[in-house]
C-alpha cells in the first residue's frame, strides 16, 4: 500500500457497538490508511466505524480555503495486520492498518483528490 503522508487522530468505533479508541494516522491512500500504533485486539475481526479529518493537502490551499475547507470522512473500514521487521529477532505481527470498505462516492472523491495532491508535493 503506497501511502501519502498525514498525521491526524482518528476515531474508531465498533460498527456494531459503542466502543471505540482513537489512534493516530500516519498514513493514506485511496483504499486504507496506517494507524501509529496498534488496534485494540477486540477490533481485529469487527466491521469498524471511522471518522478523521483530512487537512489541506498543501500550504497554499490551506492558506486559499481555510474556512471552507471540508476534509471531513466518515468510512467504514476493517482492521488488516502488517509484519514488522521480516525474518529477524524482532518480527511480529501488528494490527495498525485499516482498510475501507466501499467507501460512499463523495468520500472516495475526496480520498483520491487528497492521495493524488500530497502525493505530487511529497
């Protein structure tokens, strides 16, 4: 998953439930972002509810539209594991990226609008 770059809190709640964590996001692309530390063990298999805000992608459209910027997202996502440091002493297995699930056509737009700016500035 190549991923633009973001740090923003997310919030993250059982679809199904009331229990939610809020992680940091470090990452972002069209289909899934990457979250700074691990999900709670009781969210690996559950359909999860997320909702973060996307911030301008650069400086001059934050400067051009810092009232009306609208960076809102409200997805569904599952929970997806990733191997850290392969065939060494130190692997393991962390629980840190969140994979959306058909995202509605407003907030795909503005998933691949905001991947394809910061991707240009990185």
């Amino acid at each position: 998953m190549d991923l633009a770059p973001l740090c923003v809190p997310v919030e993250i709640a059982l679809a199904a439930g009331d229990e939610r964590c809020f992680r940091l996001a470090l990452g972002i692309s069209e289909t899934g972002l990457r979250l700074r530390t691990p999900l709670p063990e009781e969210m690996w298999t559950r359909p999860l509810r997320i909702r973060l805000t996307l911030p301008p992608p650069n400086e001059e459209l934050a400067r051009l539209f810092a009232e009306e910027w609208d960076g809102g997202l409200r997805l569904l996502a599952r929970a997806a594991s990733e191997v850290v440091a392969p065939d060494t002493p130190s692997e393991q297995r962390l629980w840190r990226l969140l994979v959306f699930q058909k995202p509605e056509p407003s907030m795909q737009e503005k998933l691949t609008r905001y991947v394809t700016m910061r991707s240009e500035d990185s």
